[in-house]
C-alpha cells in the first residue's frame, strides 16, 4: 500500500521519477495483455489440435471403408477360386486319371481368368495334370501347399505365401485342397496358381495419393499382394511389423506408423477375412493426407501471431497513455495536494486492491474524468478517450461477469408480483431526456385485457428493456421508438421498435451472438461492448421467456420478448 509523508507539501511517492507508482498502475495492462495472448494461443492451439484429430478420424474412417470393399473384392475372388478347387477335387477324386482339365476350361466348367495354372499333384509331390497344353511333370514334394496337405486333413482351403511356379514360370499364390482316396488316406493336391497382380491391379482403381498402399498379407505376416503408387510386389515379410501385433488383439483398426516395407509414415487401417487367414491393409501417406490440415493450421498461426503483435501493440500504447497520464496527475498532486485527499485516498485503495479487475478500471475512470475537466486540447481529447474506452471495458466486465453467473446457474431471480404499468413506466421514463435531445419520438403504449401484475424480477427486467432501449436510441437519429406491452395467452408480449437504420439480412442469425455488433456495417462511430444482445437473450431465456427479432437495413428494427406473466420456476443462487 502506497504511504505519504505528513508534510504539507507533495507526498514523497508523488514525484514524477518514483517507479513503484507507475509499476503499479502498469500492471493491470501488463496482466491483461499476457492473458488476452495466452487465451488467445491457448484456443487457437486447441482449436488446431481438435481439428486435427477431427481430420485422422475422418483418414481413418475412409481407409477402414475402403479396407471393408477391398475385404470384401478378396472373399469374392477367394471363394469363386475355391468353388473351382472343390469342383476339380471332386471331379478327381470320383475319376482319378480320367479327368482332363484343360477340357473343362474349353467347355467353360472353370473360368480361368483369374489364376495363372489349374492342375493336381499326386501323392508324391509330381505334378501330373494342368489345363496348359504340354505342361512339365515337376516335383512339388516340397512345397509347403503340398505338404501342409500330406501331413493332415484339415479339410480347408489352404493359401500360400507368394511361391515363383516350378511349372508356370511365374509368381502366384497356390490356394490348394487335399485330395482323398476312397479310405480316406492322402491322394494329392488340387491347386490353382492364383496370379496375385490380379489383386494388385484392381486395387490401382483406387486413388491413395502418391504415398498410399494396400496390401493383402497372410497371418505369417507374408504379403500376398501390395499396390504402392504404379509399384506392385508381392512377398515382404511384415511378421515383426506392429500390424502383426495388433492382428492378434483385433480383427480390424487403425494405426499410424512406419512402413516396414519402404519406412513411410502413413496412416494405416486393416480388416481380416472373417473365413481366411488374409489381411486387407490400406494406408496413406501422413505428410500428403494431412496436408490440407497443415496449410490451415499454417494460416491460423499466422493470424494468431498478427492479432498478437496487434494486442501488443495496443498494450504498449495503452501503457504509454497511461504513462503520460501517470505523469500528468503526479504534477496536478503536487501543486494540489491538500485539495486532492480524496484523489490520494483513491490513489491509496488502487494500490491495495490492484488484484481485483475493478478497482484498475475505476482508478483510470477517476482520473481520466479529472483531465478531462482540467486539461484542455490534446490532453484533454487523450483523457477523453482513457475514460471512454475505460467505461467500455467496465461495461464488457459487468456484461461478462452477468453471462457467467447465468452460465454456471449462480445467477438468481428474485421473482416477486409488481404492478405491471409501473414498472414499464419507470423504465422508460429513463430515456425520455436523450431521445428527446436527439428529437426522436419516445412512446410506451399497453394493450386492452393486461393483467394488474407480473411475477418477474424487476432488476432483471429493467436491465433486458434498458439494453434494448439503448440500442434503439443509439441507432435512431430520426422517427420515433415505441415500447408496446400485449398479453399472448399466459405470455406477456413486450416489443421494442424503431425507426433506425436497421439490420443487414446476412446479420440477423447473428445479432444475439457475443461480441457481435450488428453496427459494424456502419461508420463505427457508436461502440459497443457486444455483450448487450447476448445479455439479453441470457436473461430473457433465464425468466422463462424468449426474444427475437426482425429488422430491415434503413426500415428499422424489432425486438420482441415474451416473458411468463406467472414468472419463470425458481433458479438456484
């Protein structure tokens, strides 16, 4: 707390180069412009995280889609090859040697347009029959599709990894079914050498960017086929990828990370074949699909750091004027001291209570008001403005501080009967001298059939029709305005018309939006906080009623309330 000598003269914290003073009354501007930039990069940080997360969700849910058609292409094409191997199966196992192959696809029994080779292996691995003409007699003893069968009947389609063909001479995928004597003992192998380019060129019809992929991968972790970009290939080992991992938690998600194939970050989404041990994988590129995203996350910084330095700038010319101002009032003390108690007194109680919002914004107020009466000139347009823009911000304050309590439910009506006429009388009596002085007609008119009371709030109600009214007399430089009170059923009807200039169309939706000025169309020359509509429609919601609005841009404006003529239900304090 500031202390002053007990001499007759100035005070010793008077003197103009004293700093602790001027620290004081700094910082408020000082605190406020930090917190105005730290909210102000807090939203627009939290804005472009949200927002993100709102883009790889949507990646997400596109690639999963797409791993759903792919998945589904891929149990189609599975299934019809399977229907082939099972017809040939039983064709062999019914005619053994007899079987001709090759005379099945002439006559259009097996359509053969999506495998490489149709053929059977006998129960020594030797490759016996196949629908090409002069086909090679080739051991596949070896073979895991002709193994895995001679071990055990599991009575399955089996699908193998990517095997380049002894007999075809080109990369296929062998989907193979055990043969069976009549005992039931191993009598060979169907297989059909499936071309896994066939899955790879129907997924080219797909556009995933530069950077996109999808893959068909077994549960070894063995890709069967991968289309990236105009690339195809077949083969790589993903079985200590964290796809695998997550294979073994969920039959299909989403995930971002480093291809093991080719060390690309993408985002990747996957769904298994319910009825085969296959992996539908898709991904995008993570630099190319958030790219979008990143160009506006771009903008918002840049506009963010341009309303910053203009924040600043503005606290560094605030905190001047309040300077020059410091420095003006710090001489009008001295040669005033013993005139000016009630100054120092006020002096002394901003600087015990600079903590509290208030209290900096009433200091300013005070002394701007004495240099405006006292100082001529530029000082005095200065103290001018230091007061008006001082009496804004009180306004904003109290505006702010009425939105949050009705927000949070701590705002209480106290509901009570008043004698209806009366109360709107007094309320508009208010305006009668500034209309007057602005020659604007002022009018308050009642309908027939009122009731005699309302049970409302009277300090709330006054504050709801006093912010309207202001906004009708700031607007209407000519005509008249007219408060007209009319009963609607168990509703009291009160409409506040005038003969202004009027609402733009484009800003009706917008008018009881915080912060919104529906003026800013025109010169600016009236300011407001921006609260007052939304102050409105808050309070009038709070009593149970409703507000609304039509307006013409030139033809004037009106604000129509309804309100319960039995009040609204008691709201907690």
């Amino acid at each position: 707390m500031s202390t002053f000598s007990a001499s007759a003269d100035t005070p010793a914290s008077a003197d103009p180069r004293s700093q602790p003073g001027r620290r004081r009354l700094f910082l408020p501007i000082l605190t406020l412009t930090l917190l105005v930039l730290g909210l102000l990069w807090a939203a627009v940080l939290l804005k472009a995280q949200a927002e993100e997360e709102v883009v790889i969700r949507s990646i997400n849910t596109e690639n999963l889609n797409l791993a759903r058609a792919f998945e589904e292409h891929s149990v189609r094409t599975i299934k019809s090859v399977d229907q082939t191997v099972l017809f040939l199966k039983h064709q062999y196992e019914k005619y053994g040697d007899k079987v001709d192959i090759a005379e099945y696809v002439r006559e259009g029994m097996i359509i053969s347009g999506l495998f490489n080779q149709l053929g059977v292996i006998d129960e020594n691995g030797i490759y016996i029959k196949s629908n090409l003409p002069n086909h090679k007699r080739v051991d596949l003893s070896d073979r895991e599709h002709f193994r895995v069968h001679r071990e055990t009947d599991s009575g399955q389609l089996f699908v193998s990894k990517p095997v380049l063909g002894r007999a075809s001479g080109k990369w296929s995928i062998q989907m193979t079914r055990r043969i069976n004597k009549p005992d039931g003992s191993f009598g060979g192998v169907v297989v059909i050498s499936v071309d896994p380019f066939y899955f790879s060129d129907f997924y080219r019809g797909v556009d995933l960017g530069r950077g996109g992929v999808v893959s068909l991968v077994g549960a070894d972790g063995i890709v069967r086929a991968r289309r990236a970009g105009d690339d195809a290939s077949v083969g790589q080992n993903l079985s200590s990828s964290p796809l695998m991992k997550r294979m073994a938690q969920t039959p299909s998600g989403s995930y971002r990370v480093a291809s093991a194939a080719d060390g690309v970050t993408r985002f990747y989404s996957y769904r298994t074949l319910k009825e085969y041990p296959l992996t539908v994988v898709v991904g995008v590129e993570e630099t190319e699909a958030l790219a979008p995203f990143v160009a506006r996350r771009r903008g918002y910084l840049i506009y963010v750091l341009g309303v910053s330095l203009v924040v600043v700038f503005f606290g560094a010319y605030s905190v001047y004027l309040l300077d020059r101002q410091y420095r003006i009032s710090q001489d009008l003390r001295e040669s005033q001291w013993r005139a000016e108690a009630a100054n120092r007194m006020k002096s002394d109680f901003l600087a015990s209570m600079s903590h509290e919002l208030r209290t900096p914004l009433n200091g300013i107020m005070g002394y701007a008001e004495l240099l405006r009466e006292t100082s001529e000139g530029e000082n005095q347009e200065f103290a001018g403005i230091i007061h008006e823009s001082s009496q804004h911000l009180l306004e904003l304050v109290n505006s702010i501080l009425d939105l949050a309590r009705i927000e949070s439910g701590k705002m209480a009506l106290q509901a009570a009967r008043e004698e209806l006429r009366p109360l709107f009388e007094r309320i508009v009596r208010t305006y009668y001298p500034p209309a007057a002085g602005k020659g604007v007609g002022l009018a308050l008119t009642f309908d027939d059939g009122l009731p005699d009371t309302l049970v409302c709030d009277a300090t709330r109600v006054a504050q709801v029709f006093n912010n309207l009214l202001s906004n009708a007399l700031k607007f209407t430089d000519a005509g008249e305005i007219v408060l007209h009170v009319a009963r609607r059923g168990a509703q009291l009807e009160v409409a506040v018309r005038d003969s202004g200039c009027g609402i733009p169309a484009d800003m009706l939706p917008h008018v009881f939006e915080r912060f919104r000025q529906v003026d800013n169309f025109l010169t600016r020359r009236e300011q407001g906080t921006g609260l007052g509509l939304a102050l409105v429609k808050e309070l009038v919601g709070l009593m149970g009623g409703e507000v609304r609005v039509r307006s013409e841009e030139g033809q004037g404006s009106e604000f129509v309330v309804t309100l319960p003529i039995d009040g609204a239900p008691a709201t907690p304090g």
